[in-house]
C-alpha cells in the first residue's frame, strides 16, 4: 500500500513539529522553507522562549501546556538534547487589573496545577530580583521555565530526518486563488499544511490576512552583574508583567537577562532589517531600572527583533483552506505557540490526516478581539 503523501511548507516549530508527527504516523513527509530551517528571520528563532500553563479561565490552552512540558522532556530523553530549563514563571498580577491572574488562580484549582500565590512583601523576600512596587500579588508557577528555542528546531530538523522525512529549500507562493505553487507549479500532495508564521498573512489576503496583524517585538538582553548568579536560571524565574506590558526570562547558558516591553512594531517582512529600534533600548532599561534594580546600569550585550502573526481573539490558526480541501493552514499568534509546538504539532497531524476535526477556536471564519478578562493570552 502506498505511503500517504504530504509537503509541509514552513520550518518553524508549527511546521516542523507537525511534519515529525506525520512522519511519526508513517506519512511520507518533505518539509520546504526558503532558507535552513532555524534562520534568523523565523518567529521560531531566538535563544529561548517561556513555557508557562498561565492562560486566564482558558482551560483548554492550560491543559495543552501541560501536556507540552511533558513532550518537551520526551523529547530531550528521545535526542539527547537540553530543550528545556524548568526554572519557574513569575506573573506579576497589577493593582486593579487583576481579572486574567485571578481567573488563572480559578483554572489552576480546577485542574489541579501547582502554583504559589505571594503578596508584594514576600516577593521581595522569595524573588530579590524584583522590586514589587505597583503590584498587588505574583502567582508562581513552579513547573514553568523555558523552552532552549532555536535549538529545539534544529533537534527536531535531525528527528525529522532520522523519521525518513527530507528537506528542500524553496520559495512557496500562492496563485490568485490561494493555491499553494512551487516554481510556478501547484503542490501536489495528499496533504499541504502550510505554516509560514507571519507570510500567511500575505500568502493568504482572502482567508488569513483579514483576521490577523503582523507585529514586531523588541527583545534586549542584559549583562548579569559581576561575580553574581542572582539572575541565572538557576536563582531566578521567568516572568511575565501585564501591568507593564512586558515580559523576560533568566540568563541561561550565558545569554544575559531577556527582558521586552512589548510595544507592537511594524515590519516589512521581505524587507526590513532584523534590527532593534534605538528608542526600545530606553524605554527597555526604564523598565528594567524600575522592576529589576539590580541590573540597573547593566549593558546590553544582545538583541533580537522578532515578529509575530497574532489574531484578534489571540486563538491559533489550524483549518482547511475553503477551496483547497487537501491545504491544511497552520499557524497564527505564534506569541504562544512555540511552547505549545509539540502538541500542536500532533493535533495539526491527526486534524490533516482528518482522524478528527478542529475546535471552532481555530477555524478561520470571522475572529472578534476578546477582553484582557476573555484572552486565553490576557492581551
């Protein structure tokens, strides 16, 4: 009996760990991108990226990232790679706009995840990193941390491999009826998932482009203070500061503390260069000088710009393309899905070998933006 057929375009973790589960499936999988799969333009890229359950009154997005951490240790026992740093997640819940933190305490009772609540005096104590101020409690996440990100997508490169799946470099467009073409020539295919991030957008105008924006995010990574390992993974967690908009993880393996204000920036995506904006690098440090005092005057030694497709509700994209029943569209507000990757991943295998079908939050019909209070993302 011949092997089903699939192409997979995009070699992002949306891509890449659905690729692997087809192939785990005994699909005979190519996986096509236009450069190597983990090139700095990708939304994948970056050295590492938290992995958290906190999604608000969202129990589905909760349970998903916790069976994501159990893949995610899966995978370092199956490659022999260090994917996953469990250093905890720290989310400062603002005086006043509280609604997503206290949902997230309600979702985590309900499911049974573990998880600490502190007020402002004992953060100071538990987290000397941080100063308090402004905040009306934490919610600690012990079993968070991060997730080693662009070394999980050249592990799953070589998985993907081993699994007998190859990889073609190439430039996928689509034709005036969103058909996904190779050189001018249609994808042939039992199944085309297509995972692009933030090129979906333009791939698709009609079915993807209305219900999405594309962002850049400016990420600075600081210098640890001399002779000090208070902001080492290994003494300091991952955390997330609505109130502030802003968001950071630990020094890890040398990278320096990763710390972003999130102010959504425009980006041409053939384009523009991968360069942080110089007014980020105050505004960054004005932060950093407010909540982190003791990296204050500390030097940035790297940055990153990166971009991400985020949809009105903030809910993933995974459906088929209404006139292409064998294009399966993969993707969308990739500001959360690389944690979820391998369990995307598997669902977006079993969506496109159509064992079973897709929850309405994912389906492409019209999105509508939800309150703070509603966002599974509380944004």
């Amino acid at each position: 009996m011949k092997k089903p057929q699939a192409i997979v375009v995009g070699g992002g973790i949306a891509g890449l760990m659905t690729a692997v589960s087809l192939a785990r499936r005994g699909v005979q999988v190519e996986l096509i991108d236009r450069w190597e799969p983990g090139h700095a333009r990708a939304t994948s890229s970056d050295y590492n990226r938290v992995i958290r359950a906190i999604h608000g009154k969202d129990h589905f997005y909760t349970r998903w990232a916790r069976e994501a951490r159990l893949r995610w240790l899966e995978l370092e026992q199956e490659t022999g790679q260090k994917l996953y740093y469990e250093c905890g997640a720290l989310i400062l819940a603002t005086e006043g706009h509280c609604a997503w933190e206290d949902n997230t305490c309600a979702t985590f009772d309900a499911l049974g995840v573990p998880y600490h609540t502190y007020r402002p005096d004992d953060v100071k104590t538990f987290f000397p990193q941080f100063d308090p101020k402004g905040i009306k409690y934490a919610i600690h996440e012990p079993e968070a941390g991060m997730i080693m990100a662009h070394r999980a997508l050249i592990t799953a490169v070589a998985l993907l491999k081993r699994l007998g799946g190859t990889i073609r470099r190439g430039h996928v467009t689509t034709d005036s009826a969103e058909r996904p073409c190779l050189d001018g020539k249609p994808l042939e295919a039992d199944l085309v998932v297509v995972a692009t991030g933030p090129w979906m957008a333009d791939m698709f105008p009609r079915t993807v482009k209305p219900i999405s924006v594309v962002a850049g995010v400016n990420v600075l990574y600081h210098s640890t203070p001399d002779g000090s390992e208070l902001f080492d993974q290994s003494r300091m967690p991952c955390w997330i500061d609505h109130g502030k908009g802003s968001f950071g993880l630990p020094s890890v393996e040398g990278s320096g503390v990763k710390a972003a204000v999130v102010i959504p920036d425009q980006i041409d995506l053939d384009n523009d260069e991968r360069l942080i904006r110089q007014k980020m690098i105050s505004r960054t440090r004005q932060y950093i000088d407010h909540r982190l005092p003791g990296l204050k005057g500390q030097r940035v030694v790297d940055s990153k710009f990166n971009q991400i497709i985020i949809t009105p509700d903030t809910h993933f994209i995974l459906d088929f393309h209404p006139e292409h029943k064998n294009v399966l569209l993969a993707g969308g507000c990739s500001g959360h899905l690389l944690k979820h990757g391998p369990v995307f991943g598997e669902f977006a295998a079993g969506v496109g070998l159509r064992d079973f079908g897709t929850p309405d939050r994912f389906k492409l019909g019209p999105r509508k933006k939800l309150s703070p209070n509603e966002s599974p993302s509380g944004r």
